[in-house]
C-alpha cells in the first residue's frame, strides 16, 4: 500500500521531541529530481530542466495533464502546491 499523495507544501508531522530538545515541524517534501524543476523555476508547463550528476535527467512541466508519450518513459508528480498538481515524463 502506497501513502497518500499530498501537497509538497503540505503537514507532514514533526521529528521525535528527543533529537533536537524539541519537536521540529515537518512542512515539506520534495524528493530530488523534483526539488531540482523547483529549484530551476520550471513553474511554467513546456519548461524543462536538465541535471547531471550520478545520472542525467531531463524533466520537463507539462502543466495539469499527466500526459504519456511513447515509449513511455518515466512519468513524474512533479510538484503539488496549493491543490495543484504538475506532471512531466
């Protein structure tokens, strides 16, 4: 069972009061490559952004629509803020 899909921006608990003398509020999330299309200010559907590290990924803002080419690469949920959603492959 997969968790449920929640704004980036969104409340996500807090870590354990022992670690750090109190609880910290966990507010956000974004995992790497779509930190990166935040980061890069691809806000805009059509902007793309391209890394190169340990692997090269381009990954481009199609906007609201999860759109599928073929052949299929990997199809991300780029950012969700504010109720919307933003895909690209």
């Amino acid at each position: 069972m997969l968790p449920d899909v929640r704004d980036c921006a969104a409340d996500y608990g807090a870590t354990a009061p022992e670690l750090f003398g109190a609880a910290i509020p966990i507010r956000g999330i974004a995992g790497d490559q779509q930190a990166a299309l935040i980061g890069q200010a691809c806000f805009a559907p059509g902007m793309m952004k391209s890394t190169y590290g340990t692997g090269c990924f381009a990954v481009l803002n199609t906007g609201a629509t999860a759109n599928q080419i073929a052949p299929p690469p990997a199809l991300h949920h780029c950012v969700s803020l504010g109720g919307e959603t933003t895909y690209g492959p």
